[in-house]
C-alpha cells in the first residue's frame, strides 16, 4: 500500500508563504498529487487554529478529515536562544493529538513569546525544555527537529549553533 504523507506545512498566517494556503486548498492540492495525510502547520497562530476547529472534523483518532483528506494538527517552533555561550537556532514540529491539548500547548508556549506574531513563532527556548514542557502537557504529543540538513534554524545546520546531537 502506498501512503504519502507532508507534516512539515505552513498556513497562510506564516511569513513567505502563499495567501491561497487554507484547509480547503490544501485538501484540494493533496488529492490531486496523492497525498493521504498533511500535517495542519501553525496551529499555535490564533486565526489558523480558528479556521482548522471550524473546518476539521475530528474522526477520533488523533486524526481530522476535511473533503476526504486526513490531517494531523501540527505547528513549528523557531527556537533562538544562547546556551554555553553560544546562541542556538532550531526549527521543531509539534504533533499534537486533540484541539484540547493543542489549547494547553498555546497557553504554555504563549509565555515564552509572542504566537499571534507569525505561524512560526519564535520563542526563546532550549529545544530540550520545549520537549520537557510538551510532554508534560501530554505524553502523546511528538516533537522532531524540522529540516535538520539546512544551513540556518536546523540540528545539523553549519549555522545553527549545534555540533551534536546531544547539544
């Protein structure tokens, strides 16, 4: 069975990103190019996360469905902050199971920075505490670093600040 997934997406409330990206598009470009499951981006921005609680309909699983395509609520962070004198920059994406724990998320993160500023809010936190304060929220929530290959704002980035892993 062939199963494509895209988790790693931007609304239209994102910088350099296409005012045309709203579920209904989105559900229309992923049956046409085969895509079984897209990840929401953004759910931290206000107006996004509006638009997908009236939109989306929970099937019950941790997955939404709009028009026959399956979505997962995800969002990504951009990390800058210093630690052992050296700023870091990172880029992590958030799988959340339910709109309740995605409200949880926005009201915890909402104290490290400013969400309703971009789809991609940046906030000042080390990516290890943003994984600390997620699964303390909940245990079902997924964080991975986005894009760890680019240069800026990634885990294995030349200028990101990390030389390993364990940083």
């Amino acid at each position: 069975m062939k199963f494509i997934a895209d988790f790693h997406i931007h609304s239209k409330y994102s910088r350099a990103t296409s005012p045309q990206m709203e579920v209904k598009t989105l559900s229309e470009f992923a049956k046409l190019k085969g895509i079984s499951l897209l990840g929401t981006g953004d759910f931290t921005h206000h107006l996004w996360l509006e638009e997908l609680k009236d939109t989306l309909k929970d099937s019950g699983n941790g997955f939404f469905e709009h028009n026959g395509v399956n979505f997962i609520l995800t969002a990504e962070i951009s990390s800058i902050y210093s630690k052992a004198g050296r700023v870091r920059k990172i880029h992590n994406v958030i799988f959340a199971p339910s709109f309740k724990v995605v409200d949880k998320i926005n009201d915890v993160l909402s104290g490290y920075g400013n969400l309703a500023s971009d789809g991609r809010p940046i906030i000042g936190i080390d990516a290890k505490d943003l994984a600390e304060v997620l699964f303390g929220i909940c245990k079902d929530i997924f964080l991975v670093p986005g894009h760890i290959w680019t240069p800026w704002f990634s885990l294995f980035g030349s200028k990101s600040g990390f030389d390993a892993i364990e940083e």
